[in-house]
C-alpha cells in the first residue's frame, strides 16, 4: 500500500494586536481631561482663558473649542457636573432616613463638601451661567426639599411663615451667601459646613442650641 502522506499543518495566523482606540474613546478622554484641567485652573485663576486650559491640558485650543464652543459653555459644563455631584451627596444623606430634621441637616452636612469645592466656580458661574441657570439646575434637588420641608412643616417639626416651596428658596441663598463668605474670607472653610447646617435650621424655627446639638450628633 502507498503511504499517506500527512497534511500540512494550517498556518499560524499572525499575533493579535490589540485593537486602536476608537476614535469616540479618544474623544471622550480629551473631553474629560480638559473639564478637569479646566476646573482646577479656573478655581486657581477665575479668569483663566481658552488659551489657558488648553496649554494645561496639553492640547491645542481648536480640541478645547472642538468640545466647548466657548468660554461660557465649558463653564456651564462644570457647573452641570457639579450639580449632578451635589444631588447624588443629597442623596446619599438622606438614603434611610426618616427624620426630616436630621434629612434637613445631613443633606446640608453632604452637600456643603461638593459646595464648598465648586464654591469658587459658582462664584465664576454667576457672571456667566447666570444666577438663574444655577436655579433651574437644581430644580431636581429642590423638589425633593420641598417635599422633606412640607413634611417638617406639617408635623410641627419646622417653624416658619413661608411655604416649604419658598423655604426651599431660602436655603439655597443662606448657602450661597456663605460660599461667597468663605470666598471673601469672612467665615473659615474647616467650620463653613456644620455653621451652614445651623443657619439653615435655626432659619426652618429650629432653636439654635438644638440645631447645633444635631449636627454636632450627624456630624460624628
């Protein structure tokens, strides 16, 4: 018998390489690292330019302008995440409980720490988002304030001749106005959030050696 001849083995097919980043990928990694840059630059230097950010960033200024149209929009982009920050603390805060005095404080007691690391960009955002774009942006945050404010209201545990909607208003300002405090030098960063937490209470009725004995309490 005539010997098979064995078949040749297949080829081996060349080594894999790992594939090239999308180019949406690349895009998205630009796009983050400039609103970080960004920030960190505005908050040093509040009048920071397109130029700026761009040369911090390390790219050129038509990457910046390619995300961001303008100055203003970049701006309106760090203040969206920064309330997109500020309602996910509110509401870790008041995850569970059932208090809405303490809701009241922890929620302020949380939200001050993302307030007070954007402080100087809201600062920034009023000349340019306007103080009512910042309004419209917490429209989600404030809702759900207003429904923990009526709730206080209604069971007495809040004294106040306005309505929860109109307190909820209240609060933002004294929050605010103490940013712009810590800004201007007038009340120290290390005590700006348990002191907004009492305002912020002692303005809902709360006597104020009872607020500060509960956020003394929530604080630890």
């Amino acid at each position: 018998m005539t010997a098979m001849t064995p078949a040749s083995p297949p080829p081996t097919p060349p080594p894999a390489t790992a594939p090239a980043p999308a180019a949406g990928t690349r895009a998205d990694a630009n796009r983050r690292r400039i609103l970080d840059v960004a920030l960190a630059e505005l908050l040093r230097d509040p009048d920071a330019s397109m130029d700026q950010i761009a040369r911090a960033a390390g790219v050129v200024r038509r990457t910046v302008y390619g995300h961001f149209p303008s100055r203003e929009a970049l701006i309106a982009t760090l203040v969206d995440e920064a309330v997109q920050s500020l309602a996910a603390v509110h509401d870790a805060a008041c995850e569970g409980v059932d208090d809405p005095v303490e809701e009241c404080a922890r929620s302020v007691l949380a939200v001050w720490t993302v307030a007070d690391r954007y402080r100087l960009l809201v600062a920034l955002a009023q000349r340019t988002v306007t103080v009512q774009g910042i309004r419209e942006r917490l429209g989600p945050v404030r809702a759900d304030t207003v429904r923990s404010l009526q709730r206080a209201l209604d069971e007495g545990l809040f004294v106040s001749p306005l309505g929860a909607s109109a307190l909820a208003y209240v609060h933002e300002q004294i929050l605010f106005g103490l940013m712009e405090a810590v800004n201007d030098g007038h009340l120290d960063t290390g005590a700006a959030g348990r002191s907004a937490a009492v305002t912020v209470l002692a303005a809902s009725g709360v006597p104020v050696g009872v607020a500060q004995e509960l956020v003394e309490r929530v604080s630890r």
